[in-house]
C-alpha cells in the first residue's frame, strides 16, 4: 500500500468535509491511504519549510497559494503541469485559481478552493441602528455611514461597546488591500517590480480608513482574523469582511446575518479571491507521485466538489458546477468570484512584504505612531529594498 501524509489547517466546518472525502478516496483506492493531519495555521506555516528540508515534509499540503512561489523558488514543490496536460477536468478549474499557482511559467500546485470574501453584516443590529438589513450599502459613502451609525459608546466613556465593523490587521486573510483597490491604490506596481504604496490612490484610501478607525473607532484596532470573527458572531461588531469558512460558526451561534458583496470604492469594486492550492512534495517517489495524482483527480471531480461545497460553505473550484440548493450561501460567495482578484500574485516575497511590512505599517499608522504619508513612504522604502534583494 502506498501511503501519502497530508497537511492543511482548515478551519471551520471544512476539516470534517475535508476528511470525509480523503476517506471516500481512501475506499476508492484500496491500494492507497491518505493520512491527514490538522493543524492552526499558525502552527502549519512554522513546521512546513523545516519539514520539507529535513526531509520530513509532507506529501501532500495544502496553504494558501500566495505562499507558492516562495517555495517553489526554494525548490521543496514537485511542478504539476503533467497532470495539468494529463486531467480533462484542469481544464474546468477557475482561471484565477490557476493563475495563483503558476510561478515562472510553470504550475506547482493545483487550486483547491477558490472564493471570494464578502461583506457579512449582522442583521438585528442594522434594524436596531434604524438601517435597512435589506438594504446593505453599495456605495462607500452609504458604508461610512452605516459604520458610524453602527458604533456605539453607550456610557460615554471614550470605547464603543459595539463597533461598526471588525478590521483584522494581522494573522488573517488578507482586507486591507480590498481597501486600497476600491480607492485605485494597491500594495505594488501592476508589473509587482516596485511599491505603490506613496501613489495618490493608496494614501487617500489609507487616509480615508485610518480616519474612521483612529477616529471613529469604527472598528478595535490590532485584530487578528480570529478575534474579528468572533466579536462578530458575539454581537460587538455589526459587520466584518470573511469567507465561507466563518459563516457555520456564526450559524452555529444563532446569529442573524446576511451576506453582501464589498461596497465599491470611489475607483471600483473589488474584493480578494483567496485560493487554496494543494501542493506535492518535490522529493516524492514515482509511485507516490501517481498515488497523489490520482488524489488530485479525485478532489477536483464533479463528486468530491458537490460534496465540499454542501459540507465546507466553499464555492466549487470547477466553472462548471452551479452550487448546491442546499447551501444557498455558497452560491452568494460564488457569485463574487467576478470581481475578486489575489494579492500579489506570482511575488516570491509576499509574506515578508504583506505580514512583515504592509500590515505593521497600518497598525502604526492607525495607532499614531507615524503619519499616513510617512508610514508609507517608509514601507515603501523596505519594499522597494525587499524586491531589489530577490530580483
């Protein structure tokens, strides 16, 4: 029997789903088990990379595609264009997810979910601010709006007990450059050869967002993704910018919520397209190779798709596939897919130019330890410098 680990840190009712249909491959194909560990983010991205050059590293692992071409580059991913060339069924994965996974040229991995993220608001606390919950905002204006009618400081003591929105600026999916794309700005050139964060579009965004943060205190500052998910579904925050895996939780929770795309900006509408690739250890064997390639297959059939979007919230990652009847969520966060877009896509140094430059020069913005116009310019110093080190 060939045995193949796998490795991914899904949260939400995504891990369960996830197990489920390894377990339907691994009765499918006696002659071959699939063995999943689960673990926090957090923990998984600290373990990879001294796994896989330790030569412990998993056969399998599934992560965020921004971080593909940081280790393609170091050489621990196995390329997939054969099964690329090989699977009919690559041919109906969405463009975007695809795109996310190619480095240089070539695929090193294959999109295992795709979604958008998407404005969830908490209807009761809408009804309760005098807004419509059936008329969420559509424009930044109307946002601004509701964002500060929605924070509340009940006893007047400077700190609102409810907040408009929660705002993670760190250990989370990346919103910010959501922010920056709707003012026209973004964190690099189109080209991703140098910073744009001093261009005229991404100060007046940050300006614009750091004024109803610090000022309004339209949302706490210093979130993680857990802590804004939960101040939601706990009642503090009336809206937060998430995909399909929080929205069980805050089912399981009994909040009253709906969905709706993020308002667009004074330049456009946009929102990130966040996709999961499922990668292949480098040093795998050619036995394992074709165990795993088989796997693959497997995930992106019209089965194991109906089955993840029914189970995970997660739209398909095949264009082909309408969502499910049963989960009318999914098709809502489906429905987004048109205007949503990764984060700089194909930049090997995307960790240390979004978690260790971008997001701490917001926090020291917000918190008025630099100016808008001088944070960035100092961010976009270290950027320019990162992008000049790795070529």
């Amino acid at each position: 029997m060939t045995r193949l680990s796998f490795w991914s840190g899904y949260a939400g009712p995504a891990p369960s789903t996830l197990e489920a249909i390894v377990d339907e491959f691994n009765a499918a194909n006696p002659d071959v088990r699939i063995e999943v560990s689960l673990m926090p983010w957090d923990v998984f991205f600290q373990n990879l990379l001294p796994a896989y050059f330790s030569e412990g590293g998993p056969d399998l692992a599934a992560f965020d595609s921004t971080r593909v071409p940081q280790y393609a580059q170091k050489g621990v991913l196995a390329p997939v264009d054969d099964w690329f060339a090989a699977e009919p069924a690559s041919n109906a994965l969405v463009t975007a997810a695809v795109d996310a996974v190619t480095y240089q040229g070539s695929k090193y991995a294959v999109p295992m979910t795709f979604t958008s993220l998407k404005l969830c608001y908490n209807r009761a606390l809408f009804t309760e601010a005098g807004l419509d919950p059936d008329q969420p905002p559509t424009t930044w204006d109307q946002w601004r709006t509701a964002l500060t009618r929605l924070t509340r400081d009940r006893d007047d003591d400077g700190v609102p007990e409810q907040h408009g929105i929660a705002l993670p600026d760190h250990e989370a999916i990346p919103v910010w450059p959501i922010l920056l794309w709707g003012h026209g700005g973004d964190i690099l050139t189109p080209d991703g050869s140098r910073s744009a964060l001093t261009s005229p579009e991404a100060v007046g965004a940050v300006r614009t967002w750091v004024d109803l943060v610090a000022r309004e205190h339209v949302s706490p500052t210093g979130l993680s993704g857990t802590q804004a998910e939960e101040l939601f579904r706990d009642g503090k925050a009336a809206m937060t910018i998430t995909g399909p895996w929080a929205t069980g939780g805050f089912q399981a929770a009994g909040v009253d919520f709906d969905l709706a795309p993020v308002p667009p900006g004074p330049f456009r509408q946009a929102t990130l397209g966040t996709t999961t690739s499922l990668a292949l250890n480098a040093e795998l064997s050619p036995e394992k190779k074709r165990a795993a390639h088989r796997f693959l297959s497997h995930w992106v059939g019209e089965q194991a798709q109906q089955s993840w979007m029914k189970g995970s919230g997660y739209p398909s990652i095949r264009l082909d596939q309408y969502p499910p009847n049963d989960n009318p969520l999914v098709g809502q966060f489906a429905d987004d897919a048109r205007i949503a877009q990764p984060v700089m896509p194909g930049v090997v140094q995307f960790a240390k130019i979004h978690d260790d430059v971008f997001e701490p020069a917001i926090r020291n913005i917000i918190s008025g330890e630099a100016g808008v116009d001088d944070g960035l310019a100092t961010a976009s110093r270290r950027i320019d410098e990162i992008l000049t080190e790795t070529g």
